[in-house]
C-alpha cells in the first residue's frame, strides 16, 4: 500500500528535517550580526538620502527592502535574526525547487543537494545577513528560469530569468558577474543558429537595462542619480580598490575551509562527455558550474568567508550531476556507502567550523550589538544627558543603540577607504566644528588625518568609554590651541 503513494510523500518530510536541522544548527551558533544591515535602514526611515546624507557603496534596493521590513518587525538585533533565518528557509526550498526541476525522475537526488548544501551552509559564515544572502533567492529563481528555457525552449522563461537577475544587481553590484556568465551561456546554447541566440541574448539583457534606467530615473527625481553612480559604480571599482586596507585576501585556513565542496563540481565536469548524461543535462551542468565559480570570483577584491555563500548552493547544484553519476554506475548497496562516506567526510570537514561556531571563537563571529555594547551606550547616554554625541570609529553604529540622530551629515562609516574620498574628513571637520557638537565617541586607536586632528585639539578626553573607546568633551573656545 505505501509502495503505490508519490514519491513526494517522502521527501517533503526528509526536507522538512533538513531545514529543521539547519535552523537549530544556526540558531545555537553563533550570529554575526552585522550593524550595517539594521543601520543603513534606520538612517533611511529617519530621513537621511543614502549616496548624500549617508554615505554607502550598495545599491538602494536591499536598502529600500530592508527598511520596509525593519519599519514594521523594529531596528533590533533579533529583528535581523528574523530576517536572516527567513532568507535561510527561502534558500533553502528553492535549492530543493531546483534541483527537483532538473531531476524530476531521480527524487532522492534533490534532497540529497539539499542536505550537501545545508550541511556546509554554517561553515561558509552563513549564520549571518549581507547584502550577497538578500540575493541568493533571486540568483537561484533566474537560474531555474533558465532551467525552464532549456527544457521547453519557451522564451518567456528567458524574459524572467533576466528579470530576476536585474533584481539580484539592484541588490549587490557584483551580481554583474553571474550576469555575464548567463549571457555567454546564452550566446553558445540558446538557439539554432547565431540569430536565435542574439535575440536571446537581447530578451534576457533588455529587462536589466529597464530595471537599471528605472532607478536611475528614480534616483534622478530625489536629485541623488549623481551621488548614487559615483559610490555604488564608480568609487568601489575605481578609487576603493587602490587602498591597501580594502582589499582583503583569503588565509589558507579560509581557503582549505571552502573548497571542498568544489571538489564535487570538478567530479561532475569530469563527466561531461558521459554519453549517459543528455544535453539538457549537460548545459545544465555547465551553467551550474560557471556560476559556481563566477560568485567564487564575485566575492573579490574584499573577501571574506561569507561571502562566498552564493556560490555554494550552484556548486551544490553541479555536485548533484557527479552524485547521479555516481548512482547511476553503481549498485545501490555501494551508492549507499558511497553516500556514507561522502556525508562522513562532510560532517568531519565541519565540525572545526561548528564547535568554534558554538563557542564562538570563529574569526569575526561576535556580537557587534550584543549586551556588553548596548550596556555601554546606555551608560554613555547617561553621561550626556541626551545630547549630540559624534560617533568617531568603529562604533559609528552606535546611534541606532543611542536612538540619537547623528548631528552631522553625511554620515559614513570611518574606514580608511571611506575617509579617502578627497575632502571627506575636511567637510566632516566643518559640520562638527559647525554644529559645535558637545561630545565625542573616539576609538583610542585612529589613523591620522584632519578629522583625527580636528577632535584631538578640539576636544578633551572625559573617561574610557566602551572597549578601547574614549568620550570626549568639547573645549571651552578660550582653551582651543
């Protein structure tokens, strides 16, 4: 009797565990609750124009999208949690869509993908929200979308596929390279001849140049389309990449902890030419791959760990190929221990990566707003009766914990790259001096450049605030050198 019952009556619920079992990993783990993601939003709602008010090098999309969300759950870390462990679930299920839409006969094979990437998820700092996490679901809808074309050669699927895409670049800018690889792709297989594969092309690049013309036009009539170009195309590629302090290479621990499943995709590209393998399935493969190591590439010239995770579900994806090459020439007893051993070796390569997650000893994984932080901006609002308080250093997030508006614009995170913008720390100078803020947030450590010296004439240090952090109160003008 339960022989004759859909396949799908079994693996819903083994998907259901998997996911289950992932939220549980994350949610004993340590969160690595980036300030900027609550930050940027709150600075939007409280009416600072980014590119102008507040300086940043994303696009407005996941900015806009995040202060709706934020608006109606509030500015609080465990608000970004929520966020975060709903694009994890999104993630999830539609890894589980699209690999069930490649191996519609071979059902076991999706929720074993599902499981590979689940499993490595943690490892790649997954437990956490960036600006690359907000786009991963589209990423993987416009790759089904291409799926779908490949399959029933229907160009509408192409139309969204580059929809989506568009979507995924008003996110992160560096969604310009799976985009590039997508249109190669799409000159090579998507149609008879060099004609066919032109209008292709055209279909799915036409709804990117719509999208992007609409937000410029949008960002023309706020008066901010100049300012938008300069910090989200030009000056990260053009002026950011020149500082040294910007650029960030991967440790050899990092690189050893992120090429194992990559290991897969070269197994299944090793079987190209594997006569057992249809072309759909091929092409499928290879745009697996390529976008697998595309978002390898995305990831550069600031690395980090993390941002490494939109390629994990295509490498997933393409490692499905080498587990159906795998099934297809063994028996089933040896494709079972096959999967032992591979799941074995999975969960060992792991478990460094968890047990540091746990104790949170994982290399950036702390709390940048856990209590020691709230604590001591609360002690610090205490200190200041409630006034205008600059934020100079690696707490310049901390005026969301104040619920204290920054009392100069622009607003801007103080990295060396941000502060490098030609008369930046000149205006910032000005505005304090202007405003004749009363107090200051310095880090004890700084670089030195006229921002750092206007505060250090201007100001007196009061007592140590925070970790590694003094306030400061303002000179009387008669003691100004």
């Amino acid at each position: 009797m339960l022989s004759k019952l859909p396949s799908r009556i079994y693996r819903i619920p083994a998907v259901i565990l998997i996911i289950v079992c992932h939220l549980y990993i994350l949610t004993n783990t340590g969160f690595l609750d980036w300030p900027e993601m609550l930050v940027y939003p709150w600075l939007i709602d409280k009416g600072f124009a980014p590119y102008r008010d507040m300086l940043v090098m994303y696009p407005p999309l996941g900015l806009y999208f995040l202060t709706f969300i934020f608006r109606i759950l509030g500015y609080t870390p465990e608000a970004l949690r929520i966020v975060a462990y709903s694009i994890v679930v999104l993630t999830d299920v539609l890894v589980y869509v699209v690999a069930a839409g490649i191996w519609r006969r071979k059902p076991v094979i999706p929720v074993v993908i599902l499981g590979f990437y689940a499993a490595w998820h943690p490892v790649y700092e997954g437990n956490t929200l960036w600006f690359e996490h907000l786009s991963l679901p589209f990423l993987l809808v416009s790759f089904w979308a291409m799926i779908s074309f490949l399959r029933a050669r229907k160009r509408q699927f192409i139309v969204l596929a580059g929809l989506f895409l568009a979507v995924s670049l008003q996110i992160k800018q560096t969604n310009l390279w799976p985009f590039m690889a997508t249109m190669l792709f799409l000159l090579i297989v998507g149609g008879r001849d060099m004609r066919q594969r032109i209008r292709s092309l055209a279909l799915f690049v036409a709804p990117v140049l719509i999208i992007s013309g609409c937000m410029l036009v949008y960002m023309d009539a706020k008066s901010l389309a100049a300012d938008y170009l300069y910090w989200v195309y030009f000056y990260p590629w053009s002026t950011a990449v020149r500082i040294n302090s910007y650029v960030v290479q991967p440790s050899l621990g990092q690189a050893l902890r992120v090429i194992p499943p990559y290991l897969f995709v070269l197994l299944a590209l090793l079987g190209i030419d594997d006569p057992t393998n249809n072309k759909k399935g091929r092409q499928a493969m290879v745009l697996s791959a390529a976008l697998a190591l595309v978002l390898v590439f995305a990831a550069w010239p600031r690395w980090a760990v993390f941002k490494q995770l939109p390629s994990l579900p295509f490498a997933a994806l393409a490692s499905g190929f080498a587990f159906v090459r795998f099934r297809d020439y063994l028996s089933p007893r040896r494709f079972g221990v096959l999967t032992v051993i591979i799941t074995f070796l999975t969960l060992t390569a792991s478990v460094r990566s968890l047990y540091r997650f746990y104790t949170k000893q994982a290399y950036g994984m702390q709390d940048f707003m856990g209590n020691d932080v709230r604590n001591g901006f609360a002690g610090v609002s205490r200190l200041t009766g409630g006034s205008d308080v600059y934020i100079y250093g690696r707490y310049d997030f901390g005026y969301l914990l104040l619920n204290h508006l920054p009392p100069v614009r622009p607003w801007t995170q103080h990295f060396p790259w941000m502060l490098s913008r030609p008369g930046l720390t000149t205006l910032l100078s000005a505005e304090i001096d202007k405003a004749e803020v009363p107090y200051v947030i310095m880090d004890t450590v700084v670089e030195d450049n006229e921002l750092t010296r206007y505060i250090s004439d201007r100001y007196l240090i009061e007592k140590p605030v925070l970790q590694d952090a003094w306030l400061m109160r303002r000179k009387p003008d008669g003691m100004v050198q």
